[in-house]
C-alpha cells in the first residue's frame, strides 16, 4: 500500500492555459474523489468516480473542468482556460465503497494549482 | 452540501488536554471522521466514528458523539507540538457516497 499519490505537487500556469493533473489511487479502492481547498477552507467536492464510471459532478465544476478515470485506475482532472479563480489546491482521495457503504477517505498530498 | 461546523482557532500548552468540536446538521449521517492536516500537506485520516457509538477512544485521542445535538468532539490528551496542525471535522452522508468536511480549527501547541 503506497497510498494516494498525485502528481505534479505544485503548477503554476498563466491565465488561460490548460493544466492537467493526475491522481493514481489505492491499488485496490474502487472509489475516487476530486476535491477543491483554497486557503482557510475545508475540502470541497468535485467529483467521484466509482471503477471508470463517474456518479456524481459538484454544481462547482464548472464546464471547463473535466475528469477521467478510463481504466478505473489512475484519473486525471484538466482545467481548461484557466483563471486566477482556480487558484487552490486539488486534492484526491479514495476509497473502497459498495452500495451504501463507505470506506474513510484516504488522501493525497495535493496538486498546488498557481493561476498567474 | 452539507453544514459541517467547527471554531477557527484553538491554542493549548504542550501537556495539556485540546478538545476541538464539531457541529453537524445532516441526522442520516453514518460515519463521522477526524482528519488532520499539517502545511503542504493532504489531509490524514486520525479517526472515526459509527453514528450508533457515542464514543471511541484510540491512545490519546477521544472521540465523543452526542447524535441528539449533533455534536462531535476529538480530544487529544498530552498535546504535543507534533499536534500543532489543522483538525477537519467530516461526515459521510445516509447513501456514503458523499462526504462533507467543516473548515478545520488550527491548533496551535505552546512549548
């Protein structure tokens, strides 16, 4: 068990460009979330994906945000267009989930997003 | 989503106990969960609860669950300055699908 790992840890982008950042999760959790943290803030949910299937999209990602998982592995989140809103970091967790039950969350260490 | 609540701050001496609190609103909640978070950091799992529990402890941490008041509290006892760090309260929802997190109180531990 690695744990949840992300990559890069820091970006910083100019106003306009599109990012992309990874999320490999733990082997064997079939659940995957995207999170939003700005400073000061709880986590924020984005997305989850159960397998490859993504169940559920916060009103907060917007249409310029869009999530994989292809293989119900590793997932990526690209921001298109970025602005200085976007600014926060993005956190993934995972988990291992059937029906209504839930494993805790397990996270990674985030991906730092620097909108210039 | 979800009201997950918690005080901003809370500040204790090396030794003492540090009590930080939570208020929730949703009554479906199945678990609730403890999460700390040091600087540049994700957040780590410290703890949870059942919601048919009203307390669990594990070496210095307490947790106490008053379901009635919807109140949750992590007690820390013999606060360390590794214990210097943001503590997120959060809580999983009836479906346990989703998960909602209050904004964390930042302890700070004096020597």
């Amino acid at each position: 068990d690695t744990g949840v790992s992300q990559d890069p840890r820091h970006k910083i982008t100019k106003r306009g460009q599109n990012v992309t950042f990874r999320c490999d999760p733990i082997s064997e959790h079939n659940r995957l979330y995207w999170y939003r943290q700005t400073l000061g803030q709880g986590p924020e949910f984005l997305t989850y994906f159960q397998n490859e299937a993504q169940l559920e999209k916060s009103r907060l990602l917007s249409d310029r945000f869009s999530a994989e998982r292809p293989k119900g592995s590793f997932s990526t989140l690209e921001i298109q267009r970025t602005e200085q809103g976007d600014s926060a970091m993005y956190l993934c967790a995972s988990s291992l989930g059937s029906g209504q039950y839930n494993s805790p969350l397990h996270f990674g260490n985030g991906t730092r997003l620097t909108v210039t | 989503g979800e009201d997950v609540e918690q005080s901003l701050f809370l500040s204790v001496r090396e030794g003492d106990s540090s009590v930080i609190n939570c208020t929730y609103t949703d009554s479906s909640s199945t678990y609730l969960y403890w999460y700390k978070q040091e600087p540049g950091a994700g957040l780590q799992l410290l703890t949870y609860i059942f919601s048919n529990m009203d307390m669990k402890q594990d070496q210095r941490l307490t947790v106490l669950l008053n379901k009635k008041d919807k109140h949750l509290s992590l007690r820390i006892a013999d606060t360390q300055t590794g214990d210097s760090a943001i503590y997120f309260c959060a809580e999983s929802t009836g479906t346990g699908n989703q998960f909602y997190f209050g904004t964390g109180t930042s302890l700070t531990v004096i020597p």
